[in-house]
C-alpha cells in the first residue's frame, strides 16, 4: 500500500516510512546527545556510564565528540529531507559511529581500560544501528 508523503508529495511504501520515523528519531538522538556535549560537557561526562573510566575529563575532547554526533544528526535530517541523497548521506553518518564502535571493540580486544561493557555495548550497537540504516537505505533504493 502507498501512501502520499505531505512533504515531497511523492508515493512510499509503509517501507519508506518506517525508515523515515527511524532516520527521525536517529536525528533527534544523536543531534541531542552532540547538543549536550557541546553545551554541558560536564554534566554529560558525569552522567554517562563510563565516560570517567576513559581518564579525566577534558572539556575540549567531549565538546569535539559533541560536534561529532551533531553531524551525524545532521547527516541523518538530510537523509530523510532529501531521499535521492540518503545512501551517501546515511554512508558518511555510519563513519564516525563505525569508527567509534570499531576502537572500542579493538580496546576491548586489546583489554585497554576504555573498554568497559557499557562503553562497548553503546558504542558497537550504535554502529550497528547505524549499518542497518545504510543497509536499508540501500535496499529500498535497490526496489525503486
């Protein structure tokens, strides 16, 4: 079944919009979490389970990562804005969460003190997250 999209006012399948209310809800998440560490470095460094297990805190290093999640919420907005552009979009937001997911599961393996089981799993889940969004991006591309 197709419906009309008020936005583009062109035809999805209910495949489209799932994808759509995912690359939605990504956005928000990862532009919040970036906004956060932007704008409250601290807090966020305190409250994140096992960010004080990665040594001292370092205003400047947690406010780069901050800009970091923001681009990738932005990459995520503009994939579901501008559909033509998403794989490409979609491919360079999966890189820093990739690379990211991809060192702590090195530093696990490694048995560097970073690896935490909070840290690993939130890291290699969201790079994962982010591999099945590029996955299904592709694949509904692939359909039309």
């Amino acid at each position: 079944m197709r419906t009309q999209t008020a936005s583009a006012g062109i035809a999805r399948p209910g495949a489209e919009r799932v994808l759509g209310a995912v690359l939605a809800l990504a956005a928000l998440a990862s532009a919040g979490n970036g906004a956060w560490m932007l704008l409250r470095p601290q807090q966020w460094f305190i409250e994140t389970p096992g960010a004080a297990d990665t040594g001292p805190f370092n205003p400047h290093l947690v406010q780069d990562v901050g800009i970091a999640f923001l681009s990738v919420g932005l990459a995520y907005a503009l994939a579901l804005w501008r559909p033509a552009a998403r794989l490409p979009l979609l491919l360079a937001a999966a890189a820093f969460p990739g690379g990211h997911g991809l060192l702590h599961l090195a530093e696990a393996v490694s048995g560097h003190h970073a690896s935490d089981p909070a840290g690993l799993a939130a890291t290699t889940g969201i790079a994962a997250f982010a591999a099945v969004l590029l996955l299904a991006a592709a694949v509904l591309d692939r359909r039309h």
